[in-house]
C-alpha cells in the first residue's frame, strides 16, 4: 500500500512546503482504519528523487541485444528440461 502522506503531498518534504490547513494532515491520515495499518508491518517514507537522477546516462541495451539474451535464456531452460517431456520453463515443473 501506498500513500501520499498529506492531500497535497508535500508534508515533511525536503523542498517544497506543505499547503494543508491545520489539522488536515492528521484528519487526511485518520481516514486511513487503524485493522489495515496494523496489518502493515513496513511503513518507509521516502523523499523525492529529482527527474534528473531517473535518467540514466548509461548506454540502454538494443532491441538485437535483448533478442539475443532471450534466446541463450530459451537454450539454457531447453538443455535444463531436457530430460522432462513437455516442460520447457520453471513454471511447468511440479513441486516434487
């Protein structure tokens, strides 16, 4: 589950000031039932990361690079389930 931790979404942000009334942010956060949140046994909260560390300056992989690590992956579950008659991926394989 995710949430924004106020209706603007700014409260306790690192940059920018929330622009909720008073008392919002806890009304906002009490309409979350407190039977759910005792269910969630992780609560994080994370700052924004900037636009400009999303992208990525490395070079991306082809559409030909791709292609090909999909296939020695195919080979690989081939010689794998070989001995298996009508498997041919990890999903197929029973328990035993």
């Amino acid at each position: 589950m995710c949430t924004n931790p106020c209706p603007c979404g700014y409260y306790n942000h690192p940059d920018k000031e929330c622009t909720c009334p008073p008392g919002t942010v806890q009304k906002y956060l009490n309409k979350i039932s407190g039977p759910l949140l005792d269910r969630i046994d992780l609560h994080v909260e994370v700052t924004p990361v900037p636009f400009s560390e999303l992208s990525t300056l490395r070079p991306q992989e082809n559409s030909e690079t791709i292609r090909e690590k999909v296939i020695r992956a195919r080979e690989i579950q081939d010689e794998r389930y070989k001995d298996h008659q009508g498997v041919y991926c990890n999903a197929q394989m029973s328990s035993k």
